[in-house]
C-alpha cells in the first residue's frame, strides 16, 4: 500500500523534470502564468511545425505548464493517499487502486491541455484511452481485493482460535 503514494510521488518529481526539460507541454496560453521555453525546446519545434513561428530557434509562444498541473496533482493524490486512505483503509491494495483512479483522472483532464506529439484513437489520446482502460478494471479488482483479503482475514481467524 506504500506504493499508492509513493508512485504518486515519484510521477511529481518526474513531471518537475519534465517541465525542466521543456517536454509534456500545453497548449498555447496567453497568461501571466503561462510558461515560456526557449527556441529549440520541444515547445518551440512543435510550434515551427504547426506554423505557429516562423523559426524553431524562436522562443515558444506562452503555453500551459501542464507539467506542473500534473506534479501539483500527483503531490494532492500522494497527500490524499497517505493521509485520509491508509489510515482508514479496509483492504489490502486500497491505497494503491485510490492512487490509480486520481491519476487516471488527473492525465485524462490534463489529456485536453496538452500539445505535445502523442498518439490517438477515438478523439482521445493514449492516455486517456489508457485512464479509461484503468478505471474500468479497477472496479472489478478492487473487487476481488476487498474478498481476497476478507478471505485471509477469516483464514487467518480461524487458524488463531480453533474451533
């Protein structure tokens, strides 16, 4: 159940690096909390090939820092987790499948905000198709979960007083 927040973590220190590195980005923005990336960026290429600048070396016009978005929100997830989900957890994996529907949530949102390259089907990206795929199958296996651990909790019962 550690990885339920842990992984939460990991994916917003992962994203901090992304936004460092200029990839993962959003559409454009034309606001006061908008980021900006400098000419060869990823942004910027991209932007060159929609013809949205004239030159690849040109800064990037200002965009969603979806990045962010995505690191602030696997930090609320990974809080979330630990602090309201583990304490009050009635299944062994809860942590982790709570973990895994806020994340699917959170990239199907962020989905609408991003530009970078990424593949599709349906209208929807890969990851969305992905999130839905998920939150489909985790009602069914958090299923099995909450029976498989009342299971080896009456197992675990029976073997500790005899009958």
């Amino acid at each position: 159940d550690m990885a339920g927040f842990t992984v939460a973590l990991g994916l917003a220190w992962g994203r901090m690096g992304c936004f460092l590195a200029g990839c993962c980005f959003g559409v454009e923005w034309h606001h006061k909390l908008a980021a900006y990336f400098p000419g060869w960026s990823p942004a910027s290429e991209a932007q060159f090939r929609a013809h949205r600048i004239a030159h690849e070396g040109m800064a990037a016009l200002p965009v969603h820092p979806t990045q962010l978005y995505e690191s602030i929100g696997s930090l609320a997830i990974a809080g979330f987790c630990y602090a309201f989900v583990m304490p009050r957890k009635r299944y062994d994996g809860q942590v982790f499948v709570v973990f895994l529907v806020g994340y699917s949530i959170l990239r199907f949102a962020l989905e609408m905000l991003r530009n970078d390259d990424r593949g599709g089907l349906l209208g929807l990206s890969t990851s969305q198709l992905i999130s839905v795929l998920i939150v489909l199958a985790l009602g069914p296996v958090s299923v099995w979960l909450r029976r498989r651990s009342q299971e080896m909790r009456r197992n675990r019962d029976e073997v500790v007083a005899p009958g």
